[in-house]
C-alpha cells in the first residue's frame, strides 16, 4: 500500500510539474476578465487608428509566435501562458469584426455557428481523451484540444457580447450586467450545489469574455456610444499594467486538481 501510495504521488509530481495550465484560483479568474476586456479595446484601438491590413496580419503573427513558444515549453511559464492568452483576445476580437463588418454577418449568426463549433471541439475533445479537465493538460494532443477550446470560447464570447449591445441594443453597461448574472450561475453551482466541476469551469470560462469586454468597451467608448469616453487606447494601457502585475504576483503554479492536492498530501 505504501508502494502503490508511492506511485501514485510521483506521478502527481510529474503531471504537475508538466502542466501547462496555471492553478485555477481567485486570481486567475481576474487576470481572465482583465485580458478578455484588454483584447477588446486594444483590438477597437489597432483596428481604428492602424491599418487593418497592417494590424490584422501584425497580431496574426505575435499570436503565432506566442502559442509556438507555449507549445515548445514544458511546464506552465506565466508570462508565455498569459501572452497567447491576450493574443488570443486581440486576434480573436479582430476576426470576429471582420467576420461582422467585411463579410456582413449578423452576430446572432455568429454566436449559434460558433456554439456549434464550440460542442464540436468539446465532444472530440472528450472522446479522444475521455475527460474535458484542465487539470490534465500534460499531453501535446491535450493542449492542442485546450487551446483550440480557448480560442473558440474568446470568439464565442465576443459574438455574443456584440450581440447583446448591438442588436439587442442593450448598450455596453447593461450586456456586462447581463453576463456578470450568467458568470455567478456556474460558481455558485459548482460551490453551492455541486455542478461538475469541468462543466462550471468552461461555463464560467465562456461568460468572462463578454464581461470583460462590455465593461471595457463601457469605459472606453464615447458618450455617444453609451460609454463613458476614457479612451480606448488609456484603458488597454491600465487594463495591460494591472494583468502584467497580476502575472507577476501570481508566480508558477500550475494547474491542480482537488484530488491530487489530496494524494499529495
């Protein structure tokens, strides 16, 4: 029994020393919202004042190189982690406005295609690895599925946003109330009722997009607009040093879940 106890924390150690994920805490979940709302306005600020064809295929390429250095890496690196992440947020918000301004399609289309997408990559995902949770992201064919994910939820989040603002002309303010509603149903399933925890994760993971980027569009469009006319190039640049601080603070710990922790101890 000892042995196989043995075992069994060595490879704990080893899948936690591989991940490539960070732990899932308070502040995660903050530097989340605070990349989601900075892709936003940094995406408006790019597109608006730079050339598209500069500033689209520009992203493109620090997207890229971010995620080939997370890949190259082997365990949990923050500062790469959280590059690709607002990577994802800038390019992702850019697409989706190309999608919605160059090709013309409604953002209610949009969110239900990407939905769609979205089931599609989840049930690939869980039928080649038979589980869904962050807390096993040690494998290569397992980041592959993670950040596919990522990338679908950012799009999925930022359609839905639109749409809410936009075509159901709910205005920036009242879309982030909206889904700051929606974000608290999965925490206080997960902490109140027992919701599964891989459900609540990507649930939750889902709605910070939009919440972060309505409240930031909130504070940096103009009054016309229904925002309050900060500017969207000064909120990037506040929203940029608090996630660089939080990235800073938050150190190397990567993902763990609540059995291991067990195990371990």
């Amino acid at each position: 029994m000892h042995i196989n106890k043995s075992l069994s924390v060595n490879m704990n150690q080893t899948k936690e020393i591989f991940a490539k994920v960070p732990e899932i805490t308070f502040y995660f979940w903050i530097t989340k919202l605070l990349t989601t709302g900075m892709g936003e306005v940094a995406s408006d600020y790019l597109f608006e004042n730079l050339n598209p064809f500069i500033s689209v295929p520009l992203s493109l390429l620090i997207f890229i190189t971010a995620m080939i250095l997370q890949f190259k890496v082997r365990r949990y690196i923050p500062k790469i982690y959280w590059l690709v992440v607002v990577m994802v947020s800038i390019f992702g918000t850019m697409a989706a406005d190309v999608v919605r301004v160059g090709l013309g399609i409604p953002y209610i289309v949009s969110t239900i295609f990407l939905m769609v997408a979205l089931a599609v990559v989840l049930i690939t995902w869980y039928s080649k690895e038979k589980t869904l949770s962050v807390h096993s992201i040690f494998t290569r064919r397992r980041e592959i599925f993670y950040w596919l994910t990522v990338l679908v939820t950012f799009a999925l989040g930022t359609a839905a946003g639109d749409m809410t603002a936009t075509s159901m002309h709910l205005g920036y303010f009242s879309s982030g109330v909206l889904f700051t509603v929606l974000l608290a149903i999965p925490a206080l399933g997960y902490k109140l009722f027992g919701l599964n925890e891989t459900f609540a994760f990507w649930f939750a993971y889902i709605m910070t997009r939009p919440v972060g980027a309505s409240f930031s569009d909130w504070l940096g469009a103009a009054h016309s607009y229904g925002g309050l006319g900060l500017g969207k190039g000064w909120v990037t640049l506040v929203l940029t040093i608090f996630i660089i601080l939080l990235v800073i603070f938050q150190g190397g710990s990567p993902a763990k879940s609540m059995e291991d922790e067990d195990n371990v101890a």
